[in-house]
C-alpha cells in the first residue's frame, strides 16, 4: 500500500481524486483475497443445482413414458398410455367421438382404473353404452393379467357387454398407420381371418358392435359347416373345442364375454398381437 502512496505522491491532483482512486483500489485488492471457502461453496452450490436439472429432466422423462397401454373401443376409440407407476400420460382419441369425449375431460396423471372409471361415468361416452353395446378393452403390456384384473372391477352390474383381448406393439404401430386404435385394428384383423372382402376403411366407419357381430357370425357360419362336414361333431383333430388341432385352444365364449354384459373374456392365446397378417 505504501508504494500505491509514493506512486501517487507525484501525481497533481486534487485530494478528493486521490481518496477516490486509493478506495477503488483498496477494493480491488480485497475483491481478490476473496476466502478460498467462499469460491468451493460457490462451486459447490453450482454442481448441485446442475445434479437437480439432471435427475429432474430425469424423472420427468421417467415419468412420462408409457410402458402399458389400454385401448377402449366402443364407437369412440380412445387409447390411453400408462407409465411405470400405473398413471395415465397421454390419452388419445382415433375418431370424432372419441375426440368429443376428450375435449371435456382431463384424465392425464390418474390412475388408470380412475381414468377409466372417468370415462364409463361421463355424460358424453354413456350414450354409447346402450344396452345392446359391446365395449372392448384391448390391452399391450408385459403384465396383462395384472390391468385385466383391475378392470374387472369396473364392470359390475353393468347392462352393456365387455370384451377383453391383448395384443402388441406391433400391432399398435400397424393400427396408428391407419388411423386407427389397436383394440379397433385387432379387431379388423380378426375379421379378415373369416371375410377376406373387409377392408380397413370398411371398420373405419363400423362400431365395435358391429365388427364384433360380423366375427361372430361368421364363426357361427363356419362352426355349421364344419359340423356338417364331420357328422355333427364340434371337435377338429384334436377333439374337445381345439381347432385342426394346430394347440391354438380356445372357448368359443371367450370371444362373447360369455354370452352377456360384464363379462370379460378372450384375452391371451389366440387374440395375442397382430393375428391374422
């Protein structure tokens, strides 16, 4: 400090000029023997603040993923994305009734069953569970019985029918490639296994119901020619209710729900991913 003085000693100019100069320094030189502690906390407090963007960004990609995916198809097809802790994170609609139903309703960050149970109650998606409705479930997901069982609950004492099938990835990314829901796509699929005539356009504009009545009687169709091809009896190769014995076993009820409303069947088996292409 003393040279600082003596520099400035032959320098002519006014006190007040000196004083400021020596305070601006003065300053500058406790500005630079800043404590080496209050630079590490500095630092410190900087790395954490970087580590909480990080595992936030994280999370929330986490969060946001789905992993399971349920597929409701009344008319309205609407798909919902579930992701690892059982929430709703994207709902998505594949007609108009579909979008009607979700303009007015949020279901994003519920429990699924909840979103679901949302969807039943509302006021819009109810006057399509007429009596004579067939709503279906279609489930993708590494633990299907899992949803399938949470779902049942939803299904007491309803008037309507309600079918449930799995599929696959495969199939969903197919069905998205026409605009359409993969439970409505598995469907249509099924369909071609008996009417190779249907195209994807014709279910674009069929209800569930209706798509569901065609398979069904179409099966009925041949469920009588093959009777009268083996004398009456129901059984194919393998006898009891296989079909040609290919180990492809199936109830005949698990495509009806068991003949009425509430009733869940059909899932696993022959109605896994994308049969029929």
């Amino acid at each position: 400090m003393n040279r600082i003085r003596e520099s400035m000693e032959g320098i002519r100019a006014s006190q007040e000029l000196k004083a400021g100069t020596l305070r601006y320094l003065e300053r500058q030189r406790s500005r630079h023997r800043r404590p080496i502690w209050r630079r590490g906390a500095f630092y410190a407090l900087t790395a954490a603040a970087c580590l909480l963007i990080v595992f936030g960004v994280g999370w929330h990609s986490l969060y946001g993923m789905p992993i399971s995916y349920i597929s409701m198809d009344v008319n309205p097809s609407i798909e919902l994305g579930i992701n690892r802790y059982g929430r709703v994170v994207a709902a998505e609609a594949y007609n108009e009734d579909g979008w009607d139903v979700l303009r007015h309703l949020s279901l994003k960050n519920k429990p699924y069953v909840q979103a679901v149970g949302s969807l039943l109650e509302d006021e819009a998606y109810q006057k399509y569970l007429v009596d004579n409705a067939t709503l279906v479930f279609t489930i993708i997901s590494d633990s299907p019985d899992v949803i399938m069982e949470e779902l049942e609950s939803l299904d007491e004492g309803v008037s309507y029918r309600i079918l449930t099938y799995t599929s696959d990835s495969h199939c969903m990314e197919e069905a998205h490639q026409y605009e359409m829901s993969f439970g409505k796509y598995r469907a249509y699929l099924e369909l071609t296994e008996y009417d190779r005539s249907v195209t994807v356009e014709d279910c674009h504009g069929m209800s569930m119901g209706e798509i569901q009545d065609r398979i069904e009687g179409c099966r009925q169709h041949e469920e009588t020619e093959h009777s009268k091809n083996h004398g009456g009896s129901n059984t194919g190769d393998g006898g009891g209710n296989t079909e040609n014995g290919d180990g492809n076993t199936e109830n005949r009820d698990d495509y009806t729900g068991g003949g009425n409303g509430g009733s869940h069947g059909g899932h696993g088996g022959h109605h896994g991913g994308c049969h029929g292409k």
